[in-house]
C-alpha cells in the first residue's frame, strides 16, 4: 500500500508537472483510495486535495473514486449504509464496473471491520458476479483475507507474493482499524 500510494503521488506529480489536470486529479484520487485503507487521518488531507484537483473537471470514474475513498475512510464507523446504497444505485448507472468493484471492496473492509461476517459474505457473493468475467477477481480473495476467511478452493489468483502473506497484510489493515477506531489513534 505504502509503495502505492508513493507511486500515485509520483503519476500526480508529473501530471502536475505537464499540465495534465485530468491526470494529476485521477492519481490524486487513487492516492486517496490507497491512503484511506491504511491511515484514515491522512486520507482526509489527500481526499480534499483531490476534491480541489476535480475541480471544474468532468471525471466521472475519477469522482466516484473519491467517494468510495472517502467510505473507505470511514469503515468501521459508517452511521448506515443508505449512502452506500444510493452510489451503488449510481455507479450502476453509469455501467463503470470497476467502481463498482471497489464499492463492493470497501463494503468488505467496512464489514470486516464491524466484525460482520454475514455481511461480509453478502459483499463477496456480489463480487464474485461482478467479477465472473475475471476482471478484478482478486477482489474476492481480498474481501476473504480482510475478514479472515478462508477461500472456498484454490484461488485462480497467480499473487506476486505469497498468499499468506497478502492474507496477513490485509487482515492487518482490519486489525489496524480496528485498533484506531477503538483508541481514537
């Protein structure tokens, strides 16, 4: 995460550097995303530069982006799911099935972090048809590592690194949360 979030900067700095305002608000968007799972008090900073990049811009994925970073910012301690639902209603609108994607991510971690196994499989079972294509089927082990599930089978996944690895460091991004929201730090 650390090694995306640096890299989303550098993509935003030489955007900014050639006068590619689309660009540098999209790699600021993608940044804020990134932060939001690992450190929600920076994320808030990220997501309002990101929110000033946007402006006067008509980027819709880019957009939608930033309001599901700014769930992901707040999982754990979302007061309902009505917001959710209503940018689910209208990312399926606009057919961008990546944004749907990572709405049903966020929803996994939010989930995880409530401790709301139930809820969490409701969320993989969406992403497992929004993802029977194969685009972004590695949200599915994702959302089973965040909440401490174990895959149904073998994953297709060919990971860079070890499974348990990537099971370890996104359960830890839960536990993290957890943590934060339990102490306030």
């Amino acid at each position: 995460m650390h090694r995306a979030a640096a890299a989303y900067a550098t993509a935003r700095d030489q955007a900014e550097h050639h006068g590619v305002a689309g660009e540098r608000a999209t790699s600021q968007a993608q940044r804020a995303l990134v932060l939001a799972f690992t450190d929600p008090d920076r994320a808030d900073d990220e997501l309002h530069l990101a929110e000033q990049y946007l402006t006067g811009l008509d980027l819709r994925a880019t957009g939608l982006s930033l309001r599901i970073a700014a769930l992901v910012r707040d999982a754990g301690a979302l007061p309902g799911l009505d917001t959710t639902r209503a940018l689910r209603a209208e990312i399926r609108d606009t057919g961008i099935t990546a944004a749907e994607a990572v709405l049903e991510l966020a929803l996994a971690f939010h989930h995880a972090i409530a401790d709301e196994p139930d809820k969490t499989r409701a969320v993989i079972d969406r992403l497992n048809e929004l993802t029977r294509g194969g685009d972004y089927a590695y949200y599915v082990d994702i959302a089973h590592f965040m909440a401490g599930l174990p895959l149904p089978g073998p994953s297709e996944i060919r990971w860079t690194e070890s499974e348990e690895h990537l099971r370890s460091a996104w359960h830890s991004l839960v536990l993290a949360r957890q943590e934060h929201l339990r102490t306030g730090s």
